[in-house]
C-alpha cells in the first residue's frame, strides 16, 4: 500500500513537472474524444462553494466560432488557432442565497428536504453577508467567477496527468467577449458571463528552460 501511494505522489508531481503554459500548439495532434471528456468530468466534478457550482464549460471546436473570438481574446488567438480544443469558462451571475438558481441546487440536484432548504439557505445568507458577497452584482460575480477557477485548475492538472497540453489565458476583451457569446446566444438569458479561458492540445516543442518556481521555504510557514 505505501508503494502504491508513493508512485501515486510521484505521478502527481511528475505531472505538474510537466505541465506549462504551452505557447505553441501542434495543430496536426487532436486530443481523442475519450479523454477529453476524462478532462470535462474533472471540471465537472470540482468543489465549489456552497456547492453552488456556478459555472458552464463552453468547448469551442468551430473554427468559425474560433475566428470571431480572435479579435477579442488578442492573448488567445495562437492557441485558437493551434489548439485542440478550446474551453470558454462561464461565471453564473446572481448566485444569491435566496436565488431561483440556488435553491433548485439544494433541491433538485443535492436533494435536500424542504425543512433542510430553509435552514440551509440561512445559513448561506449569513455566510455571503459576512463576506460581502452580497454588497454589489460585481462582488457577487466575482464570488462566482472565484469557483471556476477551482475547476479549471483540476481540468489542468488532469490533462497533465495523462500527457495533454493546456494553457489558461485571461487575455481577453470581457465586454467584447460578453458580446460576441451574447450575439450567438451562447449566455443563456444572460444568466452567464466569461471568466477564464484554456486550451488544450499537445505541446509542438519543449519548454526552453526547465520549470522555475519559488522554494518551499518562500511559500509555506507553518504557525
């Protein structure tokens, strides 16, 4: 048992060895269907908080759809056009305590009894009131946005895991992405907004350098 968690460690920080914002695509490589829905249900599966799970995973494969993003996500577009795939990661707005959206979470997707709902949805008011989440739309997005970002690292990391490419990007126009998606009824009733971007694919060479971060000393102290 211990070897088999120690080659599970090692496997794991092989894989963030690994990984790195990969610059180039190889546009001739195309990730199989099998495994990138392995890397979806990664997201998928995410924590979130209050297991609010505020998010939408928009894959774009058309390379239309790919060239009207161009002009607006200016630090994508040499994964748009190299890149297997290609995921827009959606914030849901208005994720209050006492929203349509969240209340059908407790009940429908994390079966909660009626009696439960009510004491739990206190529970979330004093919670996001607490935090300020609940100050302004923009805090209560930002809330949201924060959750994806959770996803998208454990879609990164289980592509890494099984020699697949990504890069996450913020490189984009949030008013002119909002349009473009809005304009091609991608935002549902406007319920959903763009947070992060993130591409995947199969590296067309090598890093330059080796991996470079901070000791562990730097980052960690333990009280």
């Amino acid at each position: 048992m211990r070897t088999q968690t120690e080659q599970i460690k090692k496997q794991v920080l092989d894989a963030f060895q690994f990984r790195h914002a990969t610059k180039l695509y190889d546009e001739t490589k195309v990730i199989s269907d099998e495994d990138f829905a392995y890397i979806l249900e990664a997201g998928r599966l995410s924590p979130s908080s209050l297991g609010s799970e505020p998010w939408k995973f928009l894959v774009v494969q058309s390379p239309e759809m790919r060239d009207k993003l161009m002009p607006v996500c200016p630090g994508a577009v040499e994964k748009l056009r190299t890149a297997s795939h290609f995921i827009i990661l959606l914030a849901r707005k208005g994720v209050r305590y006492d929203s349509e959206y969240l209340i059908s979470q407790m009940k429908d997707i994390q079966q909660m009894p009626a009696g439960m709902i009510e004491t739990v949805s206190g529970h979330y008011k004093n919670f996001q009131e607490l935090n300020n989440i609940l100050d302004t739309e923009r805090s209560l997005l930002d809330w949201s946005s924060k959750q994806t970002y959770i996803a998208l690292g454990n879609m990164l990391t289980a592509a890494a895991m099984i020699g697949i490419d990504s890069t996450p990007m913020e490189g984009f126009s949030p008013v002119g992405l909002e349009k473009v998606l809005a304009d091609e009824g991608l935002l549902g009733d406007g319920e959903f907004t763009p947070s992060v971007l993130a591409a995947f694919g199969y590296r067309q060479a090598d890093p330059a350098r080796p991996k470079t971060r901070r000791s562990l000393e730097d980052v960690v102290e333990w009280v």
